[in-house]
C-alpha cells in the first residue's frame, strides 16, 4: 500500500465518528463471547503498533492475576500450544508475514484484524473485526485505535469486568475531536517547540507506553524523521544521556511517578519539552484536552498530537522521506 500525507490527514480527521460508529457496533454486540471460558494463559502475538497495543492489555492481564505476554510475532518460539492459552493474533492488514507464520504454530487463534477476508482471518477459529475502515493514507492510526478499544474489551470479558467500552469509545472521540478542533491553538506551538534537528524523543509510563512508541512510529514512518520512545522512569536509565549532546525536543505524556525525575534532567541539560494532557513544572508548552484527567482516554487519544505533528511535517516536506514509498501495514 502506498502512502499519502493528505489522505493520512484525512484518516486522522475521521477518528471521531470512526470510534463513535465502534462504540454503536459494541453495543449491540459481545464480540469475545466465544472465548473458551478455561483461559489461563494468554498470548498475543504483532508487530509494530499492533504489539504495541497488546501489550498494554498483557500488562492488564497480569494484573488481573492471568498469565500474559504480548509477544513479538517474528520470535523464533514462545507458548507451547495449549487448551488453556488463548492466543490472539493482531494485525490491521491480516497479511503482517510474521504474525501470518507465527499462527501456523497454533491449531487454534484468534484474529483481531481490520481485514476479515485476509489470510490471518482465513485460518482463525474467530474473527474479531477491528471495523476501523480503510486507512488511505497507508498508515496505521485509527487501527491502532480501534485496536486499544477492542483488547481493552477482552481484558474486561476475561476478568468478568463490565462492560465499559463502548462508553470510553465514545468518551475518546469526544477528546478526540476537541483536539482536532482546536488545532490552531496548539499545534503551531507544538510544531515550533519539537523541530529540531536531532529527532523527537516520546516519554510516556509503561501503563501507557503504547503512546511514546506510537507517537515515535508516526514520527519514523510519515516525515521519515529520527524519532524514539520510551518508558519514563526507564528513560533516567537508558536515554537520559542523549540529553547532555543533543538538541533534545521531549514529546512527554505524564502519569508516570517518575515524571518529576525526568523533568529533573530534562531542564537541567535545557531540553525542550512539550506535555500533553498537563503541563509539569519545566516543560515548555502543554497541549490539554477534554477529560485529559481519564487514563483510558488518554491512552485512546493522546498519540493523536503526535500524529498530526508527523502529518504536517510530512505534508510540508519537513521530511527525510520520500512520499509515495511503500509501507508494510501491522
């Protein structure tokens, strides 16, 4: 699939009614009904964004006493297959190789994908539609989002939790759209504060970990541009030092504990800093939105700031890309 910066805009524009639409399909129906109620184990297997959202529901698993991995499709090996193991395959396109090979190992999955016709559907025992619609703009963005909603669903059918999806769906949207409504009041500012020549470093908690390494992905796969994320009480271990030789431009996403820690170093060494959803002592701008307090609807939307950042750089040519390239979609 080739990719387009303007109809990648344009997928971005349609998230609100895309998620309001997933919210009236999942309230009129149970789309993990047929989950064997003996899951012990559960396996989710992806690559890129789609990994990315699994393993913020493996981390909820755990939490609620499962036995959870989100597991890089292309491992050479992971679970044996199991009666107790329920193993989801995620991919928006259903035709990711690695997650494609990586079920021939399993006699029995799950397909949480956008494609229903494609070949990770043609071999499931079920068929979970992410019913995010086509992404023109040949990247992977409200699938992601549609992908967070729907894992989230399942964590709440196996731990025997209400029913809350539909509801944080549409309570996204609403956030979702407040930021795009509000474009001029934010990110020209935000554009100005994290072009720089060095990339763009995302910091996010690992509840939320998903957004950095999105927000990153975004950064890498539209304008072509240096770009990481990471964990923030890791980042004071592992990316900290950067700080200290480069133009160091933070795109932070606070709830982390550590959050105070990685302000520390980042004003210290003159960092530029831009927060969304809060604005922590240091940082240079911060972009709020609509129920930015809610930790579920700032796992949905906040990746959004950093999308459109990618879709304007891209479509300016502030890029090191060249549009038009192909793209393998997860």
């Amino acid at each position: 699939m080739s990719m387009d910066a303007s109809l990648f805009l344009a997928d971005l524009e349609a998230k609100p009614e895309s998620l309001r639409r997933l919210a009236a399909t999942m309230e009129s129906s149970e789309p993990w009904r047929e989950v064997p109620p003996t899951v012990s184990r559960v396996l989710l297997l992806g690559m890129g964004s789609s990994r990315y959202a699994a393993q913020v529901a493996a981390r909820r698993l755990r939490s609620a006493g499962f036995d959870a991995v989100a597991e890089y499709a292309s491992a050479a090996s992971s679970y044996p297959a199991d009666p107790s193991t329920l193993v989801v395959a995620v991919s928006a396109s259903g035709a990711s190789p690695e997650t494609v090979d990586a079920v021939a190992a399993y006699p029995r999955y799950v397909a949480l994908t956008n494609a229903p016709d494609s070949p990770l559907a043609d071999g499931a025992g079920l068929v979970v539609p992410m019913r995010a619609g086509v992404e023109a703009g040949g990247v992977a963005c409200r699938t992601f989002q549609h992908t967070l909603v729907m894992l989230l669903d399942l964590v709440e059918t196996l731990s025997g939790l209400p029913r809350t999806g539909p509801a944080l769906a549409r309570r996204a949207a609403a956030a979702t759209a407040d930021l795009l409504e509000r474009r001029p009041e934010w990110l020209p500012r935000t554009l100005e504060l994290l072009d720089g020549d060095d990339g763009l470093y995302a910091l996010a908690p690992a509840e939320r970990l998903s957004s950095a390494l999105q927000a990153a992905l975004m950064i890498r796969e539209g304008p072509r541009r240096p770009a990481d994320g990471c964990e923030t009480g890791d980042w004071s271990h592992v990316d900290v030092y950067l700080t200290k030789t480069l133009d160091y431009r933070a795109l932070l996403f606070p709830g982390s504990r550590y959050d105070h820690q990685a302000m520390h170093w980042l004003r210290q060494r003159g960092a530029t800093t831009v927060a969304v959803g809060g604005q922590p002592h240091g940082a240079s701008f911060g972009v709020r939105y609509r129920d930015d307090d809610d930790d579920d609807v700032r796992l949905l939307t906040e990746p959004l700031v950093a999308e459109l950042v990618a879709a304007t750089w891209w479509s300016t040519g502030r890029s090191g890309g060249v549009p038009g390239s192909e793209v393998r979609s997860t």
